[in-house]
C-alpha cells in the first residue's frame, strides 16, 4: 500500500511539473515574471545612463556584459561621489537608486 501511495506521488510530481509550467507563464505574460534585480538595474543604466554616456562617455556604454565589471565605479560615482548622473537635468528617482542598490549588494563589492 505505502508503495502505491510513493509511486503515485512521484507520478503526479512527474507529470504536474510546476517548473515547466512556470516557464509556460513567463513566456506568454506580459507583468513582470522572472525580472531580477540585475535586469532592472539594466533597464536604469540604459534609460539614465547610457543616454548620455553613448554620445559624452562612450568608452563606458553599460551593456549587460559589462555592468557587473564596472560595478564598483557605478557604485563609487553615484553613491558615494554623487558625480553621476551628470549635471541637472537627467536625475535619478529613488526607485531607481533602489533599483542600483539592490542590484549592487547582490555582487558583494568590497
Ligand atoms: C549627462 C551626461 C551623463 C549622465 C546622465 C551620466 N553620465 Fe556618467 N559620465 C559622463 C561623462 C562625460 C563621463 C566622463 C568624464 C567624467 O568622469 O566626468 C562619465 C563618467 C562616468 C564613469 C567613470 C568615472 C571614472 O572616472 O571612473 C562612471 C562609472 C559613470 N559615468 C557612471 C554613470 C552612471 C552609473 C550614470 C547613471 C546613473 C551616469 N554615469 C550618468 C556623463 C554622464
């Protein structure tokens, strides 16, 4: 009996995997599913950042290869410096310094 019960429940595990389901959802909605803490900071970087550093600074382009790199300059111009964004008229809003900051801790900077 404890044996048809185990096999049952592997079965239906096996059968109802929730995983691939879940992969099924994302791929058809449209809110924000799967969106980490480093896709969001991207999302800042591009629209607060690279808007003016494509033309002013292109040698520092953000791109999702390297924003992790160049962790440690972002952390120290916008957090610590307060240099960036440059001058008055693109600012960041404090979503968006949360957006940076959590991404940040993630990387556990020294
Ligand atoms: C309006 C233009 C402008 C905006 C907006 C801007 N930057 Fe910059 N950034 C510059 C320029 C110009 C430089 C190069 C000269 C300098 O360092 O001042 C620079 C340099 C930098 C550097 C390199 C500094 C160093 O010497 O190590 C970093 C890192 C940086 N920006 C990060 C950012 C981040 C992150 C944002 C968005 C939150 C941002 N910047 C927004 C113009 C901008």
């Amino acid at each position: 009996m404890k044996t048809i019960i185990l096999l049952t429940l592997i079965s239906s595990t096996l059968f109802v995997n929730p995983s691939s389901y879940l992969m099924e959802v994302k791929k058809y909605s449209s809110v924000e599913f799967g969106v980490t803490k480093s896709d969001k900071a991207y999302q800042v970087l591009t629209n607060k950042c690279n808007v003016c550093h494509k033309t002013q600074n292109p040698r520092k382009v953000f791109t999702r290869e390297n924003m992790n790199a160049l962790a440690p300059k972002i952390y120290k111009q916008v957090f610590v410096r307060k240099r960036m964004p440059r001058g008055n008229k693109i600012k960041l809003t404090n979503v968006e310094y949360a957006i940076l900051e959590n991404w940040l801790l993630t990387l556990n900077l020294k």
